[in-house]
C-alpha cells in the first residue's frame, strides 16, 4: 500500500516548528506570512496544499461568491443599530438606589451630568459602577420576553 503524499504533508504541518511553516507559506503564497497563530497557518496551508493538489473552487463558484459578497449590505446591520436608538432629544429617566437619573439622548450619543457619553452602558457604568446593557438598565429592551 502506497502512501498519500498530499496527507503526509498535511500530516506534517502539525509537528512543524511555526519557521517552517511560515517558509512553506512563503513558496505557497509567494508572500510573507501573515503574523497569525500557528492554528492559522496550518489550515491555510493545508488549504493551499488541497488546493493545488485537487483544484480549487470552480470559477462558477468563485463568481457567485463575489456576486453573493456585492449584494450583502453591512449598512442594513447599522441602519437597525441606530433604529434601536432612542430619538435624539430623548429624555431617558432612571432611579437607582433612591435617586432619580436622567439622561439626555444626542445625535452623537448621550448626556449624563453634562458629560457625553458614547453609550447607555457607559451611561449605567457611570450610574452603578458596574457593567449593565445600557438598553436593558434603562428598560428600553425587555429581557423577559415569553417569561
């Protein structure tokens, strides 16, 4: 029985010393090695090594994958974020341990104290000392949904 190389070479990524690696990546990438883990570099280059030895994605792949990329809209996940935010002008009111707190929302963030802050949870950090979810400290998100 004849052994694999290709799975002989993977093999040996696991037991080779991280300058190996990065020379091997060096011949494979023709490029410096990235300064990432060493978990990194090994399934990079096991990767690379596949590739080469079987082929790598198909062209129709690759392009559906880079029509798929286009067509995903990170500003959609940012448009909900600032839906989430309470209208600037806001008045926010919270009591804790006796004493009524009240918060002022901006365009740019928040007032507390006439200081700005960034976020509620700074806002409640500042409030309790302590680290809270701004949005379930002020009661602007229930936590408890189905309970």
């Amino acid at each position: 029985m004849t052994e694999d190389p290709l799975l002989a070479r993977l093999a040996a990524l696991k037991t080779a010393p991280i300058p190996d690696l990065k020379a091997l990546w060096r011949d494979l990438f023709e490029a410096e090695a990235p300064p990432y883990n060493r978990t990194f570099l090994e399934s990079r280059l096991a990767y690379r090594l596949q590739e080469l030895a079987y082929g790598g994605l198909a062209v129709t792949t690759v392009a559906r994958l880079e029509n798929m990329a286009e067509d995903f809209d990170t500003s959609k996940a940012r448009r909900a974020k600032e839906l989430d935010r309470p209208i600037a002008g806001s008045q926010l009111v919270r009591e804790w341990k006796g004493i009524e707190h009240c918060i002022t929302v901006r365009e740019d963030g928040f007032e507390y104290q006439g200081r700005p802050y960034q976020s509620l949870s700074a806002v409640a950090r500042a409030i309790t000392g302590t680290r809270w979810n701004g949005h379930a400290f002020f009661g602007l998100k229930n936590w408890r949904k189905g309970a």
